[in-house]
C-alpha cells in the first residue's frame, strides 16, 4: 500500500496534499493493488474504465481517472459534521483489469475485483465506465449477500432486453440482473426517469414485475426529500445496491456525459439524496456511472460532482456506521 | 422522399438508427425538399440557418446542423404518455436556401419556404437562426391564417423599432410583425424577460399595444404553472405561433447562443411549459431559435435542450390532437 | 479619460457601441488611471489580475479581461427599473499594477488603488483575482472607514489560519482581517458555505468570534430571501463590503473557478440577493473573485455571470441613493 | 437520389450552397442510399462510423459525419487544374448500417455496402471510422478484383496478430488480409511508420512477407517524392487499394485521431502524396481512416484534412482517366 | 493618449507590463482615439472588428481584440536585432466604429478611420476582420497615394466579381479593387493560392489583367525566398499595400479562421517573408485579416501568429526606415 | 514498488496495459516513492508541478500528470531499433512535495528529490512545471558532479537577472546558475532562440561569459543535424544537463505552453535532436518544461509530444549505454 500523501506529511508535516501533484488516487486515499492488503477495510474505490457497450457517445473509458483527478482532500461534511476519511477505512483499489475492445474478458474482470472487495469484508464503491458494469458488480454482491435490493438513479430505466439487438450493453444491465434473480424488483427503486426511452413494452414489464419508479414529474411533483423518503420504505432492511448514473442530472449539472436529457436533477438535490440513501439503508455497494468527461483534469464539472457523490455516499456510510442515519 | 432508418430495418430488422450514424435528419425522419412531397404530412421541421442580423455573437448558422445532430430518435413521452412520431407525420424539409452575407434573400428564401409547408396543410416548426427568421415565419402564418397570437419565450422582447440603428434585426421582428398587423398585440404574450433590455420607450410601446409581458421575476413570484395557465387565458381561441428563444434559458442549461443572460428559467419549467402551450392553444407554426452551438456534435447542450423544446413541442400538438390537452 | 463610445456616437449617433468593439472597458464606461479625473465619481471598476495564492487551479489572472469583455452596455434593470449607469458615475480604472511571480508586490499595489478610489470619495468594485486581494481591499477600506461590515458570498469560509502552511494565501484573508480589526465579526455573515471545507479549528474560531454563518443547507430549508433578510438585520448599520466569490454558484453557473462545488446558488438566486444586500446597507465596497475563465471572450459564462453580480450591485446602490431600497 | 444544391440553384441561380445549409452530404454531392441508383458512378463515398475496436481513444465513430461536415464545395484543383465534380460521376451513399456495440455485425454491413458499390461499377471512398474497417473494405474489393495491391499511409503497420489478445481489432487488419491472401504482400507499401509499436515479432513478419516499408525516417532523409516514386514502382500494375491513416500527419496537422504520434508528415506532403498514388496506379477503393474529431463542424481541422485527403485522390483518379497521371 | 504602462512605470520602476493585466491596447502601445493625437507618429494599429460579409465561419468579429491579448511586449528582433518599438512610434487607434449588421457603414467607418491616418502621415496597420476590409482600406490608401501595388498572401485569390451573388464580400475585394483602378494589376502579386477557389474565369481575368500569382505549389517548388525575392522584384519602386489572410498558413499553424486550407505555409516561412516584404518595398499600409478566434485569450494560436505578422511587418518598416533592408 | 500492469499480466497474461486504465505513472513504468527502492536504477521520472513563477500563462502544474497520461506503452523505438524499457531500469520516482503558492518550499523539495535520485546513482528526468525548475535540479547534478555543461533547447535564454523584478522567476534560472559556477558557460548550448526577448544586455552578458546560442534562423540555415553535430562537438567530454522547453516547438506542434512563439522548430527536427544529444554526451539529468496542457488527458498534444521527447532521451541513453551513439 502506498500513501499518496507521505511525502507532503514527512517533509512539510501537512495534512493535505495539492490535488494536482502526487500519485493519482481517490482523495489522496491509499493505493493499492494487492487483495491482502484489503483486509479490514471498510470500503474500497474501484475504477471500471470501460465504453464498450454504449449505443452513443463514447467516453466513459476515462471516467474512473477523472474522478480521480477531481478529487479533493477529505474533510468534515459542513452539513453532517462527520469526515468520512475519519470515519472510514478506505482505500482506492485501483482499476479493474480491463481490455479495450474485450467487453466479456473487461466485464469478468470488473466482477472478479469487485469479488475481491467483498471477500475481504470491505464495500466496493465502483467509478464507471458506461452502465454495463452493473451487471458484473451486482452479480458479484448477489454471490455474497443473496438478491439485493436496489437503488437506481438514472434518466433511462436500462431494463431493456437488448438495445439494438445486443442483449449485453449498458441499456440492459438491470432487466438481465432481475431475470437473474440478482436484484429483487419488489425492492428496486428508480428515480428520475424522464424523456422518450424506453418505451412501453420495458415499462410494462416492469409494472409486471414490482419495480417502483419515481419519474423526474413525480420529483417535481412529490419534491426529492418525499421521493427519498418514500424509497427507504420501499427498499427496507436488507442488502441494498446504490447505481448512480450521472445522467439523472440536468445536463447543465452533468454536461459530460453519453445520452444527456434537459430536465433533470441538480446538483443540491441529488447530492443529499444519496447521502440519505446511504445513511438510511444497508449498502452493500454503490457505483457511480456515466461520466464521460470531456477533459481529464479538474476543471471538468461532471467528473467533479460525480466525486461528490461518491463522497455523500461514503458520508451517509459513516453516518449509519455512527448511528446517526 | 428518403428514409434514414431504411438500411437499419432492412439489414437488421431495426425500428432505430444510431444517432451518430446515416442520414443527418430531425430525429430520423424522413427527409424531403419537394413541396409535393408535403401533401398529408402534419409538421414539417425546416432549418434556417441564418445569423446575418444579430447584434453580438454570430454562431447561429450552425444552429439547425446541431439541433438535427443532437436529436434522438422518437420513443414515447414518459410524462406525457405519446409518441409524436407515431401520432404525427413529420417530415425534415431541409434547410431554406439562404444565402451568406445576403440577409433580404435570405428571409425571403425561409418566407417561401415556410408558406410551402403552409400550403401543404402542414405545421412548420423552424430550427434557427437568429430571432430576424420570425419576421418572414409569422408574415407567411398570417398570410395562410390572418393575424396570429404569439407566444414568445425570451430574455429579451425583440420589439425594438431599430438596434443599432438597423431596422430588420434580431432585436425588431416583434415590433415589425406587430405593426404590420400580422400579431395581434392583445393575444402576444412575453415570457422570461430579464436583463438590461429594452429601455423604456420600448416597454411604453408594448403597454400601448396591449401586450402582455410575464419578467422572470414574474415567473420567480407565481411560478411557471401560474405563467402558462395565464398565458393560454390571455391567447386564447384562434391561430397562434409559438417562438423560443433559447436564451431564455439561464446560460446554465443554454450557454449556446448568442446574448445570454443569467437567471433564466430552468430546462424543467421550459419544456413543459412548451409541451403546455402547444397542447392549450391552436398552433399553427413555431420556432426555436438563437442556438449557437459551440460544437456542431451531439454533446452540444444547447442543441440538446433545442431538441427537446422541440419535442415537447410535437408532444403538445400530438396531445391536442388526441383531444388529451 | 476616454470615453469608448466618443466614435460610435459622433460617427452614428449611437448611444451604445457593440460589445466586441472598441476599448475594452467595464460595461463601456470611461476609462482612466489618473487618480486626478476620479474626482465627484460614485464608483470605480479596478481590476485585480493575480492568482498567485491559490490553492489549486490558477487561471484568475485572466478574470477582470474576462468579466470586461463579458460586459454589455447599460440599461435599465427589467425588475428594478432603474439604470445604473444613469443613476451613478461610474469610471473603469482599470488594472492594479500588479506584478506577476510577486504577490507582496501586488497585494500593496491593489491596496494603493482601492485607496485611491476611496480617497477620491469613490466606492470601488474590484474584480478579482483570487480572494487574496480581499485582504488588501477591506484593509484600504478601513483605514477609510473603520472597522467594516462583510457581507461574504462563498462556498468556503477562507478563515484558515494557513493553508498548505501559507499564511497569506486566498485562503485566509477572512480570518487575518478580523484578527487585525479591519472586519467587524459580529457584523460578519457567510452566506452558502458548503463542501468539506474548513475543518472543526476554523468553525470553532468563527463561532468564538461571533461569525455568523448560513450554509447552504440553511439557504436551502429558509430560502435565500429570509437568509438575506436576517444578513441585513445583523449587519445592520455602519460601513459594508460586500465580497462575492463566484463559487457560491453552483458549477453549473459558474463553472470557470479554481475550486468549485456542486450544490451551490443559482444565478437567479445570488443575483437578487446581492442587489437586495446593496440596496439594503451601507456599501463603502465590493468584490467579485474567482473569476477563473475558461475563455477570455464574451462566450465564457462565469464571467458573464461576474458582470451580472457587479451589475445587480452597481443597481442596488442606485436604489439606495434614490431612496428606494 | 436527392441533390441537396437543387434549391439554391432552382431559387437563386447559384452553382453552389454553403458548407452549413442544406443537407449534409460529401462536399453537396447527390445522396442516394439505393443500390438501383449507382449505376453509372465513377465514386461512391461510404461512411463508416465506427470505433468499437480501438485500444486508446474513441471518437472515430463521429469521423464521417465531421468530415462530411468539413468538405466544401468542388471546383478546379488549383495545381492539377481538374476538377474532379466535373470529371467525375461521384455520389455520396451515406453510411454503412453499422450496429452500436456489435463490432462483428457493423463490420459486416461495411463489407455489404462496398461490395454494392463494387458490384455497380463503382469505385469506393471510405469514410472511417477506425483501421480495423480496411479488412471488409479489402476483402470487398478483393473479392470483386482478386488480390490486391496496398498502399498503406500509417503511424502504424497494423500487422497485429492481435492487439492486447484481440485478433479483429484496428492493429490487427493488414496480418489478416495478407494471411488470407486479400493483399498480396510484394505489392503492399506502407509509408511513414515511426514512434515505437509494432515489435520485432511483427517487423520480422512482415520482411518475411515481402512487405515494404518507408519509414518516416526513409522520408526524412529521401524526401516523400522519392517514396511515392518507389512506391509506385514496386506496386506497379494491377488493382490497389489506398489505405490513409489520418495519424501519418504529424499530431499538428491531424490531432483528432486516436493514437497520435509526433515528427510525421506535413499536410502538403501528404496530400501531394496521395493525388501521385492516385494518378499512377490502378486504385479500384480508397479509405482514410481514424478521424476522431473533437467537434463535429466545419472547424475541426482534422476532419478538413481528411476532406481534403479524399479530395486528392478523386483528383487523381480524374487525372488518371484523362490519361494525365 | 493613454499609456498603459504608466502605472508600472512609475509605481515600480518597470519597463513592461504582464500582457494579461492593463489597459488593452497592441503590444501594450499608448491608445488614442483622437485624430489631433496622430500627428507625428509612423504606424498606428487600426482595428477592424467585423465578419458581415463571409460565406462561411465568421468569427473574425474577434480578430483585433484576440490579438491584442495575444500580443507581448516589444523587444529586439532576435534575428533581425532592432525593437520597432523604439525605431518607430506607434499607437493603438483603436476600433474603427463598425456596426454589427450593417457591412456598408462598417466599410465606410473603416475607410475613414484609415483616412485619418493617412492624413497624420501614419502607415495604417489594421488587424481584421474579414477580407472585405481590403477594399476600403486600399481605396483610402489610393487616394492618398494613388494606385497602389499590393503583395497578398493567401490561400485565395478573392478576385471573384461575386461570391453567391454578393458583389461586396470577402471573396471579391481584390476584383473590385483592381476594376476601380485602386490596385495596379502589374504590381499585383499573389503568394501562397491553393485548393479548389477560384474557377477558371476567376484565374483567366487575372491572367488578362497581368497579376502575378505564386501558387502553393511554386513556393514548394521555388522556395519562400526565391518567391518573395521575384515579388519585391514585381512590385518594384512605389506604394505597396500588403495584405495578410492569415490562411494563407497551413491550419496547424493557424486554426482559428474562417475557410481554412491544409497544406499551407509554415510561420517560419511567412514571418520572415512578411518581413522581407516589408524591409524590401515601400510599404504605405497593411493589414493581417481573417482572424477567427477560438478564445478571445493569450492562448488562441492564431491570433499569436498573426501579432508575430504584425511584428514582423514593424521590424522590416523599421529596418527599411534604417536603410538596413 | 507497485508495477501497474501487474493485474493485466496476472489475469491476462498481456505485455501491456491500456493507457488509460491502471495506476497513473509514467508509460507504466513501476511507481515508488521509497528512496531506498531507488538502488540499481538508471533512470527516475520526476514530477515537478510547479508554475509559481511564470510571467505569463500559468498551467504548467498540470505538467507532469498530463506527460504521464499522454505517455503510452514502452516498445522498440522504430528507428534505433532499441527499446528504452529493456535496456535500461526506470521507475516513476512521483512527484516532488511542491507546495501551492510557495516558490521556495517548492523549489527545495524539487532540488532534494533531485538528489535522492542522483544519490542512488540514477539519472533524473524531470517533468516539469515552469523553467524556473533548472535551478534546483541543476545545482542538484552539480553538487554531486561538479559544474556540468547545458544543452538547453528554448525560444528564450532564461538568462534574466531578474524579469519584473523578480530574481527567482522562469526567466532567470540560467543566469543564476551560470552566475553560481553550476553551469560551466563555455559548455552551455542554447537552440532555437527566436522572438523578441531577451534584450542587448542579457546577450551582452552571453557573449561575455562564453555561451553558444544557435538561433532559430540558424537551424534554418544551417539544418539542426549540423546544429546538434556542433553543440555535441561544444559541450564534449564530461556531465551534461539537457533542458528542453517545449516552447522550442512552433506552437502548431506545442500549444500548450505558457508563452508561445511561432517560428519554432517542428516535432521531427526537435525528437531527433534530443535522441543525438542524449546518445552523443555524458548526460547526467534532463528535463522538459513549460508544459501547460489545455486538458490533462491523452488528448493533450503538448503533453504527448513532451513524452515523445523524454523517450528520445530515454533511447538515446539507451544506445549509448549499448555503445552505439
């Protein structure tokens, strides 16, 4: 395991170090590679820079690295008042072995590092990558714990059958774990649903099946904090997967993305949003998707708040681990 | 006529076309520059990509290119329930031939372009250019149906008598229209104004007019609900066009175009409020214009949200026509 | 001084000039660097061209270029209607000298002009520059006044002690101000702080000092007119500056900064509030910083956000002149 | 087949359109997507908008579409004193039906659309996409043509066996023509390889083959007109097919491409270049590939290069058939 | 007249301002709008803000405010060891008044803002804009000087009658200018023409009219040097304009204009060129044009190479005015 | 030690790993940060992100991360035929503890990393950051090898006392180090110098104290193999430091560099020459600096010409190890 920031603490005795300089890791967090050094950890970052299975714009290869990139030091949630890096033990694992034009070896390898997280205790949090990734880390949890509920925000449902004829691609990765018998519909929530896809045939099958849906009309309508509230009651005790696709923002929120539709989340409601979905039910993994940034530095806004969604769920981890959800 | 979709469905039994790949239509349709060609159709999308006649930012000529690259194929409203495409024959007209640096043939050449849709039974809805394009639009509305009301989303109120001391411009075609009795000033309705301009003669113009005016600060105390429930009060019965400015937008969620100004309304009132005006009123042609996207691709948001406006647009009249407005 | 519009209103009897022409002044006003012509001015634009002491991403050297070329000509406010520049005497006076690599040197060269400004009777509005140049700004201004009031726009406190070990840094100008008596902090309010930013040390010496504080979580359950309502109760009589960082908005409005944040203001929001705040107390100054633009031309939407805040404040002192606030 | 200069010349008399209006076709050409309608033609261009198989950057599935975007009118080549649009009969038959994230069926429907366009008399113009297209592209022409001659411009030799384990892949389709006997190796020249891919392994292979290779130090210290002239000498009589990777350019003249390599060729070297290959041999197709522009519009002057790349050899082919190589 | 340099000269003892900070004026020269305050001075720069008349990108409305950000401070000529600055006496003169919309009071607005100079017995510098400028400025230089020979880099001959029908356009001012008598046709040379414009009527009146034209192809041939040592051997004794289209240089080196054409010159080759032109004939005016910059910043590329135009075009004035040509 | 492509050899039995995936070092090359992992190395990459002290343009902190994610697999350098990674031992040694906003924390933790490395007997290739970085490294190398001779590739000599008054600045490291005895005069080459800096007086000082400087009009005339046979027959026996400034390219090649000059030399001259110069002399440190990406991914063409030329080092002291310089 290495320590990003030693070099600043032993020279300078800070506690932080730039963003820009030193190895490249989530926050500053420890590296490593090594699924011995996982034991007792208490989450795991992983990358899963893959955009195989798209059926538009590419880009999300680079998603993992520029999340990283705009990533920032931790410290104490100015609302929650708990620092997660404190809280938490949590290292960043680095990427899963992909294979650029390989999307079956890259998806068994995102499953088999996700795998190794679980085995050693700890919850993976993964940075994607297009959709697709669902279906090999949802798997993996459902090997551990049995069915997961689900906690899905997104524009698009992804339940379709196939999309363009291929059954495997990031359109379809939660009608394949529920056919599986990996997620349990009763207990899959989705919000934020809005646009033209998909069409009525997916939405009926779903209707059929017990999964809930909260459209972007019903936020509006019901307000975030009912919606949030109202899929805690739903999802119940259990294990529960978190899959953010970073699409459920408005596209002024989240520019850097595949399919973007006008209309959506922002920024200040989605954030709490999560935090409350992680503090107030039993997460087992969580993702973060979608984001295609259009620059791998820190000034891209969409790998920015994808960083601080991952940070609200780490958050809302620490704050149930403490007993305060 | 030609079907960009054909290959797709003849080759592999597709009902979609990637986005990115075949003939660059609106949202696939099929495309047609023959006038006979219109006979039965109920919208027909036309470009005209002019930006000849704007005061600050040019950019606009790129505008209907982006708009047509960034639309997605048709699928069913998922707040609304309907397909326009498949309540709706739409049909992509192309582009009015206009002419660079030659703004009079240009007009001239989207007025006859317009009138033949109009002649045909059709519904034009025009993807701009610069806000000069309404002039010629609404005098080949009022030609085929008298005077018509407006509804007109923007920033600005484009009543100018001149800008500049130029008379046709992007900042007159209201007042043009207005005293060449081809709007009626008592059914003309304004939303969104904001900003620095115009100054006061003008405003005193538009009271003596009659016509009505909600400010942002209009929208901020009533909301947009209220806004729209007015405005199809004060519209009421008869022909009415429908013009966006996308600038009406705060820059946020339309940084695109040409004079943009910060606090706007946001893309979830915008696009049903579209959706509500054209499903409450009697549209007989509508525009969305001042898209000057920075990248003439699909990851424009500009053009995105462009798109959409139209969309919500075709939802509307889908929705009226099945008597669900 | 020169006056930018002199050619386009002797040569075309216009009263205003196109953005993209002419010399590059605020808003077109007067232009001059001669403390002897800043005589019987009401207010004068001084830019702060330095990043020196940032943390993170530089790029706030280029923000007063930006925000001038950003600038439109004046007019009457649509809500207010009243016009600033009608109301007010206001001169651009252009750069501080200050010297790039050298911060000592500059920060004295900012604080000679703002003294200058205020020697002259005038009220400066300072474009920025990191938050560094806060220090120097309300350091000339109550030499002037004494102890002052803040009014401080912000996602972070900037009340570290040190930042990275840096003691002047755009870090720290809040805390060295009050400890050295310049600011008042019982007449002291933050407003939109959220993030991970600053730790329990910083919040604990605020709340020691009597700060007073509205995160956004505070904005987002009262509503930003309450918060502004109670900011001018507290604040209350006696010398004001009101320092704006445009990272209070949400990256989505503001996303040219050095170190954004999602979850932040929106346009429509801080725009308001900053004229209600200049209406409603004694400004004797102000600032807007962290103007980091991506582009220096009328396209970058920070900066055009950057003008509208200066804009809604040079509105709010023309109310309050007027008596109207 | 629909001409998109019909209604400027029906309306306004003009011999061309602007590069931004009207439907967007290869340089205004006629588009047809009927196989009925190629009869007759000297040249069908034929995108093929595809990156699935790249092992760096995506993108190129916005090739076609950008270069189309980036190509103006025809007129008089200004040193061969031809113009091509007179000389020859050139249609543009939009885009192979590729399939998102279905590499094998998009390959396939390459494959289907050259041989259409062989099948009618035709001379194909690829439009890519990336390399790994050139394998159902050859195996077309050779399946019409038998062996076939190559001239191969290119960073890289794409002499794979495979490219991170992946045997179809874009370093892998010049290994599998020449192994299954499309391309006769003594007869196969590639021009301007450098920078540090392939290995010996592949380098052996192909001195074993009878490829010849001119380095882009061959170039350097020859000059390219010596290289062409060799070229044209061991490739001699008998069908060719020209093969332009866009990243032979130096990353100056084509950043837009995956896989860029600094010290290539000049765009005036490269365009020379592929008009003399064009002239002087029997071409039977053509592709110029790895076009991954970062906007997609008339500025990205990658695609522009590659428009012009296209424009050499049909100015080459039209010398050719006027006998004046 | 203003200088922007005062304030560090006289606060810190510099010689030099940072270009991103001060008043904006070329290469930091004293700024005057006062035609009383020509007198005496041998250059002043003239700004030309204008793209009415493109048939295709505009954005040259950006040209002279991106380079006079991009423009640095004077110096000696590292090869040519003499700093203009000091040999000559230049000022900014700022914008002529152009009206956004309105091309025929932009041109005459230009034509007098050069008539001023002219009559102070400057040498008018003016940065563009598009090419149509040429046609105003020479005609003012005409007839102060009668007519003038002209030496005009470019990738066009833009000696079209009209282009789409516009007899005022970038495409034909060196036809009008030639017909009116302002141009002598026999001291008329053309450097760098490439690509596919104009036609062959185009080059056959040119031929008519003994207008000497080095195509691309003949600098590749020849040599910059041969080339431009033949021109000034054409131009010969008596007034000469030179007339810069900054395309005329291959888009590597500058991207940001309206009709790029790859396979142009290199700077290395056009500045010294530039230089030599100007050292070598008797230079009475000159203008860089066709300047569409990306970013109105110190970053856009081909506004920094058009400064170095510029410069170079003061050195050789310089140099010439030394007797050192 | 973390070897990054450890994960894809144990899973996938690859040689390579993809770009953008896995830990971030340079071209995958094992990471330590442990000086005693530094035994028996040749070569450590170094990171110094710094751009405190530039004059213009700041960015160059984005330096090395953008170098290492331009960098991309090691393989035989196509025409040494040698492959830099098997002959010789190089690890990424991360980045120096620079401190935001503190030049002389950082310069010393520069100058101390330096020192690690050389006092494992390794050779330093530093990516920088601005030039104000030779200082350090150089009086590093000198301390453990006595005064070295400079082979110092650069449009400017960096030979300022001081430049704005600053002494400390990327203007003036040469001079200092001249000046201090670590940079033997008679042994400093400098090539590429063009432009309009410095002035006489800092030339004066050149010629004085022995320095060679081949101007960029002198590798015109001369050719830079004749340049480079020179400056190695200057420099000759005994250690050499080899400093590249990007901004030795033309900006075509290089943007992304904080003060550009057109007329520079092209990628093929300039990779070439560092390769010749690293063979050909007893190279003790390197660095490449000035590197301020637009973006910090691998798109970034600067940062990947930057890695271009660290490789030619790479495999020049390669072959010369081997003996075959």
């Amino acid at each position: 395991m290495i320590d990003p920031l030693e070099r600043w603490r032993d020279r300078h005795g800070l506690a932080d170090k730039p963003d820009y300089a030193g190895l490249l890791t989530y926050a500053g967090m420890p590296y490593t590679q090594d699924p011995a050094e996982l034991d007792g950890i208490d989450v795991a970052i992983v990358g899963a820079p893959v955009d195989d299975l798209v059926s538009d714009r590419p880009g999300t290869r680079y998603g993992p690295r520029a999340i990283r990139a705009a990533s920032c030091p931790p410290g104490p949630h100015l609302e929650a008042r708990i620092d997660w890096a404190e809280a938490l033990r949590v290292v960043d694992y680095g990427d899963a072995p992909i294979v650029p034009a390989d999307a079956a070896r890259s998806l068994a390898a995102i499953e088999a590092t996700v795998a190794e997280v679980l085995r050693a205790g700890g919850l993976p949090v993964v940075l994607g990558g297009d959709h697709s990734i669902a279906e090999p880390e949802i798997r993996a949890c459902a090997a551990s714990h049995g069915p997961v509920g689900l906690v899905h925000f997104d524009t698009h449902t992804d339940t379709g059958a196939e999309v363009f004829g291929v059954e495997v691609s990031h359109g379809t990765p939660m009608y394949r774990l529920v056919e599986a018998g990996h997620v349990a519909p009763e207990r899959y929530v989705q919000i934020g649903l809005r646009g033209y896809w998909p069409g009525e045939p997916e939405l009926a099958w779903q209707a059929e099946r017990g999964i809930t849906s909260f459209f972007m009309h019903d936020v509006r309508d019901l307000g975030i904090e009912e919606v949030v509230g109202r899929t805690i009651d739903i999802v119940g005790h259990g294990p529960v997967f978190l899959s953010v696709d970073v699409d459920v923002l408005d596209p002024a929120f989240a520019p850097g993305t595949g399919t973007p539709e006008p209309g959506g989340l922002t920024s200040l409601e989605l954030l709490r949003a999560c935090r409350a979905i992680a503090s107030g039910l039993e997460l087992i993994g969580a993702d973060v998707v979608e984001v295609a940034p259009t620059a791998v530095g820190s000034a891209d806004v969409t790998a920015l708040v994808a960083d601080r969604i991952v940070r609200e769920i780490l958050t809302g981890i620490a704050l149930r681990r403490r007993g305060v959800s």
